[in-house]
C-alpha cells in the first residue's frame, strides 16, 4: 500500500511540474480575430494553415513566448491595426511561395508607413521568413541581440511602405548573432537595412544581403 501510495505520489508531482506535459500543436482558426493580446506558451506549435486571414486589432499583440513556435503557410494574410505587433522571443517560420506569398500588412482602409508596429525578434529568438511580404509597419522586422543570439533567415521576400524595413541592433559584444537576408525586394521604405553595433564589434554580426531595389 505505501509503495502505491508513494507511485501515485511521483506520477502527481511529474504532471503537476513537468514543463512538457501539456505542450501540444495548435491549429489557428481560418478567420483569427486577436483583440487584445494572444501568447503561445513555452513548448507549444501553432499553425496558421494555407490561406487563412488573421487580424490583429488595435493595439493587439500576438506573443510567441522563448520555447514556442509559429509557423504561418503559404497564402496567408495578416492584417494589422493601428500599434498592433507580433512579439517573437520563440520561433516564427513564414512559408510562403512563389505567387502564394504570405502577407503582413496594415488593415487601414489608407495605411501608410507606421500604420502598424511591427515584427520584433527579441533575444534568442529565430525568425525565417520566405516568399513574405511586410507592408505598411513601423518596424518591417526589428531586431535586438543583448544577452544572447537572435537569428534572422529572411529571403525572396518584399519590404514595402515602411519606415524601418529590417533593423538589427546589436548591443552586446559576441552575442553570436548571425543573419542570412537573401534576394530579397525593397520599395519606398524610408530605410531599407539598418544594422547598429553599440560596441563597435562587427565581427560577431553577419549580413549577407543580396538587396533587389525596384
């Protein structure tokens, strides 16, 4: 009986402190409404398949937490309100395709530049985007490595109208940061690519940029 007891006792503590136990994929819904803020957890994939439209209200913040992955099929279009903006300190894995490109955009009736924030790569965090389009932001993908790598893989995709296209800022000596941005488009951004190295350290930060003006 007590060596039951003890068993039943192990079991309990493993579900009630195991950081895997409830990590599971999601899928999104076709049509997405986030009105407030939506994090994915630690452990967690979400999926937004093929062709589905997600908004993000004013102000909303979609949340990839360190641990956690999105990943967006080809098709997709993301509309964004006025301060919306996609956190990323996990994953965030844009599929697109030739002529079924994945796009991230303001959802005004008139957007210019700025009309949403942006896409932010904070530290450790990893950011691949293909055959993406990023229209209309504040940030197109804004990045920062302080303490630790952030990776950027972003090629064949297009920056339109926004006021900062790629940023990388780098504020930590060797922080191992390393970015691949291939054969991509840039139209009437106010800064295309901007890299920032507060130590004056270039050798930890890469750019292969192989930049298409049209």
């Amino acid at each position: 009986m007590r060596i039951l007891v003890s068993l039943l006792f192990t079991m309990l503590s493993f579900l009630m402190f195991s950081t895997n136990i409830l990590a599971q994929d999601y899928f999104a819904p076709k049509t997405w409404d986030i009105t407030d803020s939506f994090t994915i957890d630690s452990g967690d994939r979400m999926y937004v398949t093929a062709n589905s439209k997600v908004t993000l209200e004013d102000s909303a913040k979609l949340i990839i937490n360190k641990g956690a992955e999105l990943i967006i099929e080809q098709g997709v279009s993301v509309f964004a309100g006025r301060n919306a903006s996609i956190d990323v300190r996990g994953t965030l894995i844009s599929t697109g395709v030739e002529g079924s490109e994945v796009v991230f955009t303001s959802s005004l009736d008139i957007p210019e530049k700025g009309s949403w924030n942006g896409i932010y790569a904070y530290n450790g965090s990893n950011v691949t985007l293909r055959y993406t389009q990023v229209k209309y932001a504040s940030w197109g993908v804004y990045e920062v490595s302080i303490s630790s790598a952030t990776h950027l893989d972003i090629q064949y995709s297009l920056f339109e109208q926004n006021t900062q296209a790629i940023y990388i800022n780098e504020s930590t000596r060797d922080s191992g940061f390393i970015s691949t941005i291939h054969y991509n488009s840039f139209i009437d951004n106010t800064t295309n690519l901007y890299a920032n190295v507060t130590y004056g350290n270039s050798d930890s930060t890469i750019i292969d940029a192989r930049i298409v003006l049209r």
